[in-house]
C-alpha cells in the first residue's frame, strides 16, 4: 500500500509559485494516481490541477509587484 503526504488540507487557501497576479486559490480536491498527487485548486470559477512544487502557502509578494 502507498502512503502519500497531503502537503494542502481541503479548504486551505494557496497561492501558485508562478502566478504574477498571486491570487489565493482554494484546495478543493485531490487527485491520486500511481506514485503522484494532485492538488485541485479553484480561483473563481476557473479550476486547475497542480502539483504540490507548483504550490505555495505564502504569497510572493516581490512577484506581484514587480513590473
């Protein structure tokens, strides 16, 4: 049996690690395949799937303002 390591709770308010705009994304979901997780996140009505690397709990603020 696999054991996985949730890095995001369901409900938890994350950023992507490459968004300029930093917007908090919700943890709606997961999906598990063979050897990966992916965390399904919601933004408004716009839903994306990402791996835990791609995700961050902290805002970037130097990314946001940086022209």
């Amino acid at each position: 049996m696999m054991v996985f390591d949730i890095k995001f709770e369901i409900g938890q308010a994350v950023y992507l690690v490459t968004d300029k705009e930093q917007e908090a994304r919700i943890v709606y979901g997961y999906e598990i395949t063979q050897g990966s997780i992916l965390y399904m996140l919601c933004v408004g009505v716009s839903t994306s799937k990402h791996f835990d690397f791609e995700i961050s709990e902290v805002e970037n603020i130097v990314l946001k303002t940086k022209v």
